[in-house]
C-alpha cells in the first residue's frame, strides 16, 4: 500500500497565549510546538497498516515553514519512510487554500489512502481533510474511532452525539481520524537515528489567495464577577430562585 | 438584499435541534442582509416532508424537502451532491451548516466543490458591506479569531446551542425535489446507524451540562452527578481531565481538550477546582454554577452562582429541588 499522512506542527496548549502586537496572530515566544494529537493517530494508523501489508511505503507531508521539518522528522523517527515539505511562510487560517496546495501534492502519488488528523486544535475548524478529499475526488470518511482494512475494501466507525456509524468505502480513500483509533508509539533512540537518513523533500507550497482573512485575535472576555450564594445545602433554595427568576435558566 | 441557505440536519426520519438552529441562524444573517429569504434543504426517508412545517416555522421562507427510500441513514455523496446543486442554483449570499458530527463532514466537503473556503464552529456573525465576519474559537477557546469571509457564497457552520431557534408564525412553501445523484451510486456508505444507549445527550449540544472533578472522590459517586442530570432532564455529563485519566469516566466526557468546547445554558460544577484548561473548555456558558469546598477555587472566579461546601450534602439537595422545579411547570 502507498500510504499519506498529513501532518501539522501546532503549539501546546496548556499555556496561557498571548497575542502578538498586530492583534492578528499569537505571541508565539515560549509557545513549545509539537505535532498534533490527532495527526499522531493519523500517523500510528498508517504504522500498523504498513507493518500488516509488507512492501507498503508511508509519507508524511506537512505545510508551512521550515519549522515544519521538525514535525516531519518525529513522523519519520516514529517510522514513515519519507517527508515532503510543503514550503510557505506561514499556515493560513484558510482550510480551502490549504486543502488546495495538499491536493496538488497528492494528485500526483498514487496514493491507496491518505490519512489526516480530524481537527488541530489551534485553528479548530477540522476542514482540510475533507476538503482535500473532495478536490481529489475520492472517497472520504472523516473521524473514525475503527479501522479494518481487507482486499481494496474498508469499513470504519465514526462517533456521532449518542450514535455510531458503520461505513464502508473503497480505496483509494481519505480517512480523518478521530480519539479512540490507537495510542501513537513513541519514536524510538533507533528510530531517531534512522530518521536522520530519511529522503525529505522540500517544495513550494501552491497555496491560493486566501478567502477569509483574520480581522482580530482576542482573549475571551473576563465573565463579570459572581458571587457566592451560601455555604452547604442551605444555599439551595436561593441558587433554584436565582436560576428561575435571575439566569431564567430553570 | 440576499437569499440564505440553510442545511438542516435529520437522523432517521427526526429532525435534529442543530439543524433548527443553522435555519433560524439563515433568518438572522437574512434579515441583516437586507431581508432575503431562506431556503432550507431536508434530506431524509419517506416521511421527512412531515417536518417541514418546522422548519418553516424557525425561519425557513421554502423547505426543499429530498425524500428517498435509500436515505434512512446519512448519505454524505449524496447529501453533498444534493446541497451542492441547490446552492448553485440558488444564488446563494451564505450557506449555513451546524458544527455537529455530519455537519463536520459535510459542509467543507459542500465548501470545497463550491470552490470557497468555510468557518466552523461559528459563534456569531455579522453582515459588514461584502464580507460576513464571524466568530471562532481557536485553541481550544482561549483565543476567539474575528475573520472576515470574502468568498461567495460564505459557507459557515454554526456551533451548537449558540442561537436559539426562534419560532414564528409563518409556514415554509414547501418543495419537493430528488437526490443529485442516486444513493445507490454513493461509493462511502453508511451501513449502519447504532443509536447509544438511552439517547444520552452530546456535550455540545445539551441545554445543561453537569460537570464532576475529583471533589467526587470516587468513579461510584458520579451518580450523584448523573441523578441532578436525570432531574434536569436535558443535562449531559462532564467531567475533567483529572477524571478522565485516572479512568472515572471514559475520555469523551472531558472537557477542554481538542473539540470539547461545551456552551450550554447552565453548567454546573460538581467538585471541580478549575484547572485552566477545563476553564478555557466551558468559560462561554452563559449560566456557570459551581459547588465546591475550598471557597478560593478558581472555578468561584468565573462561576455566576457559588456555593460553599460538601458536594455530598449540597448535589442531592440541588437534585431534589429541580426535581421539585420542574414539577411545577
């Protein structure tokens, strides 16, 4: 098989951001970047589907600037055969713009499936994979928490609110994938050293002008100050007046 | 003036709320645009066409209503092809989507054969002149994006639970229209739809969240938690990530990772300090109640309503008095 996974350098988010002087993008001083969950699962997927059909070759693609090899070479130490970096100043908002230049890249590998994380949690719009599927043309089958692959022949699970889906699809296909699929394997110290002979192309990105453009980043407002209604279950009476007539909540 | 376009969700043969919210979310943007009107499509089995008057009712000026007997569950191809279609003919100034698991996949796909870009999990929107600017969270909602969509038509889905669907008078003419293409034909499909059990509501969606941390002290005691849901009777559960690895409750319960932003009328913190990750997930609730022992927890700073004390004492007294509440409506 000839597997694809796209992957995204995002920062960590158990920080408090600040935002940078233009008011459009983060201070990204002290941010620690890492390659996003999600995309780990992608990755971790693409693994075991290598190791179950011998002969397969896995790539790992990621947009943006040189700090984006870095990303890569963590896919690569965790055992992808290659890296194709798609160069461009900076990730944009954009997930059409983005979705555009992937599939230019693809169109061309032959690819029996290509494999994206369903979300990142930076930009949270979770569009790309999607997207990139259908300006192939080629099925798609977005948040799978299961997988089995057999004969050119798919099925997975997706989670929906208080349902499941069962959903077949043929290959060549593109999945997102969802919590729930694998626990990702650490790159190992042979893996490390491995992945520093690993072929890496570097590319110009083909991103098109964008249509949405970043008016503004803000911190969310400070909520106004609450108050403390009373101690112990005394409070009650006056918490469910104050949700009835105050909040209209109940 | 312009006309808006309004996806409404269905599983089976029910409507789904979200899908209410994208129509009344199409009336809103319609109205700010100069007064156009709303088109709404319904995809579902023989028997959906019965909704329309609901959906007329939250906004909608036509429902175009597809009807096939091959589409009892989600048919994303078709669904895709079918929205596509209308939105080509239609001329559309905006197309609005919900930010749910079939509107996550189904409105970029829409947006990339449309050749325009898309937000999700929209907060709130506004008409300025060319462009419709939108609100959105980004990481993980400690930073909200203003973002202006200069495409046409600008294809938005709607987060969960921040419009309230508005009812009027008025009744939808309805159409009735076919699939773009023959569900038969589809390459991906759904075989199968396991609805969970008891119907347990989605974090994102509920009307009132109820959230444990390790004040609880032990997995046993979320029945505490799960009694003031069942009281409530439109509440789901929560919990922290505390909670969630030490293996209390499974992982889609926390709250404040990737994608599990709850806005819920109410959210009510059971024992829950407030980590600044679990404060980031559910700090834009527009009711936040929080019942904890320590009096200097940061979840009093950001919560409306405070009580002080023992969550074993105050939970079932707080249960018995909504049970009371809502009773007497």
């Amino acid at each position: 098989m000839k597997i694809a996974v796209c992957i995204k350098r995002v920062p960590d988010m158990d920080v408090r951001f600040k935002i940078g002087p233009d008011n459009t993008s983060l201070d990204e001083v002290g941010l620690k970047f890492d390659l996003n969950d999600f995309d780990a699962w992608a990755v971790e997927a693409a693994l075991q589907l290598k190791e179950k059909n011998p002969g397969s070759e896995v790539t790992a693609i990621s947009l943006g600037p040189d700090s984006v090899q870095e990303t890569i070479r963590k896919a690569l130490s965790m055992g992808v055969d290659r890296g194709i970096h798609l160069k461009a100043d900076k990730v944009p908002f954009d997930g059409y713009s983005i979705a555009r230049a992937l599939s230019e890249e693809l169109k061309a590998g032959a690819y029996d499936l290509i494999l994206f994380g369903k979300i990142s949690p930076d930009s949270s719009n979770g569009v790309v994979g999607p997207m990139t599927a259908e300006l192939l043309g080629l099925p798609c089958v977005t948040a799978i928490s299961s997988l089995s692959i057999e004969g050119g022949k798919g099925t997975a699970k997706r989670e929906l609110e208080g349902a499941q889906e069962i959903v077949d699809f043929p290959l060549p296909a593109v999945l997102t994938v969802d919590e729930g699929l694998n626990t990702a394997r650490y790159p190992s110290l042979k893996g490390i050293m491995a992945a520093k002979k690993k072929p890496l192309d570097v590319k110009a990105a083909a991103l098109p002008a964008p249509q949405i453009s970043v008016r503004k980043l803000e911190l969310p407002a400070e909520r106004k100050a609450g108050r403390i209604v009373g101690e112990g279950a005394a409070a009650v009476p006056e918490l469910i007046k104050l949700l009835q007539t105050e909040a209209k909540v109940l | 003036m312009a006309n808006i376009f309004a996806f409404v969700e269905s599983r089976g043969s029910e409507l789904r709320k979200v899908g209410l919210e994208a129509t009344t979310a199409a009336r809103l943007l319609a109205d700010a645009s100069g007064g156009g009107e709303v088109h709404a499509l319904v995809i579902g089995p023989p028997g959906i066409a019965a909704k329309a008057d609901q959906i007329g009712q939250h906004g909608a000026d036509v429902v175009i209503v597809v009807e096939h007997a091959g589409l009892g569950n989600y048919n994303p191809e078709v669904a895709t092809a079918t929205a596509v279609e209308r939105v080509k003919a239609g001329g559309y100034r905006a197309a609005v989507f919900s930010t749910s698991a079939q509107g996550r996949d189904l409105s970029p796909r829409v947006a990339a054969r449309l050749g325009v870009s898309i937000v999700t999990d929209v907060l709130s929107f506004e008409v300025e002149g060319e462009a419709i600017v939108v609100r959105h969270p980004l990481n993980i909602g400690k930073v909200i994006a203003t973002l202006a969509i200069s495409g046409t038509p600008a294809v938005i889905a709607m987060r969960p639970n921040v419009i309230s669907p508005a009812r009027n008078a008025k009744a939808g003419r309805v159409e009735t229209a076919q699939p773009a293409i023959d569900p038969a034909s589809a390459r991906v499909v759904v075989r199968e739809t396991r609805q969970g059990s008891g119907g347990k509501l989605d974090l994102a969606e509920a009307p009132v969240v109820i959230a444990g941390g390790r004040g609880l002290k032990a997995a046993e005691n979320f029945k505490l938690v799960e009694d003031l849901a069942t009281a409530f009777g439109n509440a789901a559960v929560g919990a922290t990530r505390a909670v969630t690895d030490d293996g209390w409750r499974p992982h889609s319960d926390q709250i404040g990772q990737t994608g599990r932003l709850v806005s819920p009328e109410l959210y009510i913190a059971v024992g829950i300090s407030g980590a600044v990750q679990h404060l980031a997930g559910m700090r834009i609730s527009k009711t936040i109640v929080a019942v904890n022992k320590d009096k200097d927890a940061p979840i009093f700073k950001l919560a409306d309503y405070g009580i002080v004390g023992d969550v074993f004492e105050i939970i079932p007294a707080l249960t018995e008095a909504v049970r009371e509440a809502k009773k007497q409506h």
